[in-house]
C-alpha cells in the first residue's frame, strides 16, 4: 500500500516490553554503555525489520538522577528505543516480586515457592499494587509517543495491565498484546488473587496472541469460566465487543544465523572447538539460569547416561552455558549453587586427571561464539519443565546444516509442536528416559539424523521472526476494523 505522497507506507510500530533490546551500563555520571539482552523476546523481536519500530521499555539500570536519565534516553535514541525509569522499590516489588516471583512460577506450572508461600500472600497486595503502577508508567510513556496510525504491540506477562491503561487514554488506539510463556491451564491461573483483574485488562486489548494454540485455549477457558464470558472460534465476546484470541508461534531470523557460520571470526571459533574436543562428541545446553529450564533434571540424566554407558566415558562431554538471570530474586539464586553443586559432584565422581565430563559455564556467549558451538555440537539437549516456545532449539537447528545433529525436546516446550517430528521428544522429569534419549541420539545412525534435521530445518527457516511479526501485525489492523464494524452496528 502506499501514503497519499505515492511514499510506500511502512507501518509505525510501538514495541512495549518490559525489557529493551538493549540493557545500559554505567560508565560514567552522564556515559552508558549498551549491550544486547539476553532472552527469547528480545531474540525475536531483532529478527522483525520490515517496520518503523520504535521500542520502549526498561533499560535494566535504576538512574535516579536527571543527568544520567536525560544521558541514557539520547544514547538510547540512536537505537530506536526508549527508557521507562523505574526506582528501585517499583523494581523490587513489580519485576523481582510479581513478574518473577509470581506470574513467572505460575504461568509455568510451579506454583509459589513453598517456604515463602505466607511471606508471598502478605506481600502480595503491595507487589501487584506497584504491579499496576508500573504498567501505568509505560501506558504513560506509551501514550507520550503515539501518534495517529501507529500501532501499539504490548509483550508478555510483565504487561497484562497495559491494554487497559491504554484505551483508557485512547480507545481508538490499536492494541496488541502477546504472550511468550505459557498460559496456564485455567485451573492454575484460578489461584491468581488478581486473576479476574489481568484477564479483563488483557481483554481490553483489540488481539492477544500466544505462541501455541493450546495456551490461547487455556486462556480463552479462563475467561469464560472465571468471568463467565462467552467463548467464540474468534475469540472472546463481552456484551458486543470482540477480543481477538489467536496462536502466533514465533520464529528466529533464521539467516542471521546461517550468515554468521560463513565469517571468518566464526570459521575461526569451530576450528578451535573441534581441535579441543576431538575424539569427544560434543552435548550442549544453552539456557538462562532458570528454573523453569530442567538445568538439574538435565545434569542428573546426564549423569545416569555415564553411569549405565561406561564405554562412553571419555567420548563425550556436556557443555552447558547458562546465563544467569534475575539474580535478585532468592529462588533464582538458590538454583545457582543448586546447579554448582550437582556438577561439581558428577566431575568428581566422573573426572580425571586430565578431562571431566561437564563443563559448565555461569555466563552469556557473544553471538560468534555461540553460533560456532551450535555448528560443532552433536547432540543438544533441551530439557524445560515448561517453556513457551524455546528459541535455543530454533536457533541449533539453524546453525546444523552441515552436522546434522540431534535435537533431545522437551515435550513441555512450544517448540515440540513445531519440531516434534524431527526432535527425540522427552518428559525431563523422567530421568530414565532423557538417559536412554542420549544413548539414542548418540548412536543415531546418519540417515535418521539428516531426515530429522531435514524436517526442523525447513520449519526453523520458513516460519521466521519477520513472518511472525508480520502476521501478528496485519491480524491487529484487521482485527481493529472488525471491531469497530462490531461497535457501529
Ligand atoms: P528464554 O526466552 O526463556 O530465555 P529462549 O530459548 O526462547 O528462552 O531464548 C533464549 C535466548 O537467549 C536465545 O536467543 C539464546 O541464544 C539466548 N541465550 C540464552 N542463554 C544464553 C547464553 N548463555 N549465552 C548467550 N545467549 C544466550
Ligand atoms: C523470557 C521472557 C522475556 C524476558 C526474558 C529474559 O524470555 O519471556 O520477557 O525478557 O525471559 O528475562 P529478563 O527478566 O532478564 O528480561
């Protein structure tokens, strides 16, 4: 389509999410530094060029001073992003407290930690007080750069208030909002003190999205059961008025990594990976340090798999690079020395001299050396108690062109719906059967692997980031249409 100046339009995109591409550094009282975040949205969203997106979001830093703020807000501006400042007691009880205390565990099926479960319930009140607060910070924020025509595309589960808190200032604004957890069962989400509350400020938005059809279910269940709200194949209907419901499950830009495999820093990398583990096959797992990733359940079937496979011993190793992550929030520290402490054991008892059987790494891997591992591994082992899609599995499958690999799934992860048929699929919590998986995918013989990673590859480069965007997108401006249709009849 194109403007009434014969210009192609390109339609102006708000991208709200809770964390920025880009998380600021400190160098000085009015100098930042800014490196890319860690994560699957941020991961996707970079995948999404065909639009005039700008982002807003927190940059990651409390900045109470105005000359750091004003500082960081013109550095941000070269990336297209802009800061939402949040103080350090909004971030506390908002991002540590109710995003990742609460709606994070829950929304994955953990529930709240045990031991803290009475200091949470009487915390609770305040956290989704300042909960609220926040949302309205980025509404305001929001509402400060919008400008007619734009569309406004609200991301996951730390902004369920925020469609509400936009149409209050707009109702014509077009509003998304997708999810890139799960969402619950409704049963689980029934618990939620404030479950009516975030399900009508979802509902205030013109589409909601989620990764699989099962989660946009789950979520359409809740509405009607826990607000008696009439369920329709469209989505969810109150007293005229339509939400659209629908899955989009994202993708990766899939050749951003098949063009990094052909650089020269990259070339470099895998050269020095075969040369130090030649003669081992090499089993990787890439997560954030976090509990809804299985990291023990993974070690532990490790470990089974060296104990029943002695001939394997000194053939194989385990690399596991785990980004710490939400290193505030107390359940988030206890799985580090969790982790240490199993893996510290294993090699002890596994170890020799001269080699041990896991190495495990507490940090983020720069995309080179990320992309090298990928290509030099054998077997990559995703083992998430519950994740909403999984992108580290997008991303092997991408870079195994040339290996052929085999991909060990979670079946609790979105991806096993798009790479079931290629993956050896596993429930993480039956230790015996990721065992036997391993011994599976490392005897695989030639022929399977390349017919599996066939089928993965050709879902891993067609359903991309871009066709994600572009789909969610286009469904939102049509969806407004529909409903405003709705409205006037
Ligand atoms: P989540 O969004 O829960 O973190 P995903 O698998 O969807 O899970 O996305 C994780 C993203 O973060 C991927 O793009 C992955 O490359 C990146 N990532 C995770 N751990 C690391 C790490 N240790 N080093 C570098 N990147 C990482
Ligand atoms: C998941 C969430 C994202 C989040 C990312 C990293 O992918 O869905 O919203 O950005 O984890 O977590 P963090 O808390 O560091 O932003």
């Amino acid at each position: 389509s194109e403007r009434q100046d014969g210009r192609p339009f390109r339609q102006r995109l708000l991208v709200v999410a809770n964390r920025l591409p880009v998380s600021a550094v400190r160098r000085g009282e009015d100098s930042w530094s800014l490196e890319m975040s860690a994560g699957g949205l941020v991961t996707a969203l970079l995948g999404v060029k065909e639009f005039e997106a700008r982002w807003i979001g927190w940059a990651g830093v409390n900045v109470p001073d105005e000359i750091g703020q004003r500082a960081l807000t013109k550095a941000l501006a070269e990336k297209r992003c802009i800061p939402v400042f949040l103080d350090e007691d909004i971030v506390h009880q908002y991002y540590n407290g109710y995003c990742n205390n609460i709606l994070w565990p829950l929304f994955h099926y953990l529930g709240l930690p045990q031991e803290d479960r009475l200091a949470t319930t009487r915390s609770f009140q305040s956290q989704f007080a300042a909960y609220k607060k926040a949302n309205q910070m980025f509404a305001d924020v929001v509402n400060k750069h919008y400008e007619e025509d734009d569309v406004v595309w609200c991301h996951d589960y730390h902004l369920m208030f925020l469609p509400k808190c936009l149409k209050e200032y707009n109702r014509n604004m077009k509003v998304g909002w997708f999810l890139h957890t799960p969402f619950p069962s409704s049963e689980i989400h029934r618990t939620l003190p404030s479950r009516s509350e975030l399900l009508r400020s979802v509902l205030a938005a013109d589409l909601v999205g989620f990764h699989t059809y099962d989660y946009a279910r789950h979520f359409v269940s809740a509405c009607t059961r826990i607000l008696g709200l009439e369920g329709t194949p469209e989505g969810v209907e109150d007293q005229g008025r339509l939400t659209r419901v629908a899955a989009f499950p994202i993708g990766i830009d899939a050749d951003r990594f098949r063009r990094a495999l052909e650089t020269q820093d990259v070339q470099k990398h895998i050269k020095e990976l075969k040369d130090r583990f030649a003669g081992r096959k090499v089993m990787l797992g890439v997560d954030r340090l976090d509990m809804i990733k299985g990291i023990p359940q993974k070690i532990l079937a490790f470990e089974k798999f060296l104990e029943e496979n002695r001939d394997w011993h000194d053939k194989v190793v385990l690399l596991q690079i785990a980004v710490p992550t939400r290193t505030d929030v107390p359940e988030y520290q206890k799985l580090t020395s969790q982790v240490h402490e199993i893996v510290g054991r294993i090699n002890g008892r596994f170890g020799t001299l001269t080699a041990v059987p896991i190495h495990h790494l507490d940090r983020s891997l720069d995309f080179y050396k990320l992309c090298a591992l990928y290509a030099v591994t054998d077997v990559a082992l995703v083992t998430s108690l519950r994740d909403g899609m999984n992108l580290v599995s997008y991303e092997f499958v991408a870079c195994q062109d040339s290996k052929k690999g085999v991909l060990i799934l979670s079946e609790f992860a979105g991806a096993a719906q798009s790479l079931g048929a290629g993956a050896i699929l596993i429930n993480p919590w039956n230790i015996t059967e990721v065992a036997a998986s391993i011994a599976q995918a490392l005897n695989m013989p030639a022929e399977e692997r390349e017919k599996r990673h066939q089928h993965n590859f050709n879902h891993v480069t067609r359903h991309t980031a871009q066709e994600w965007a572009e789909t969610f997108v286009s469904e939102l401006n049509d969806t407004v249409v529909e409903t405003q249709l709705r409205t006037r009849q």
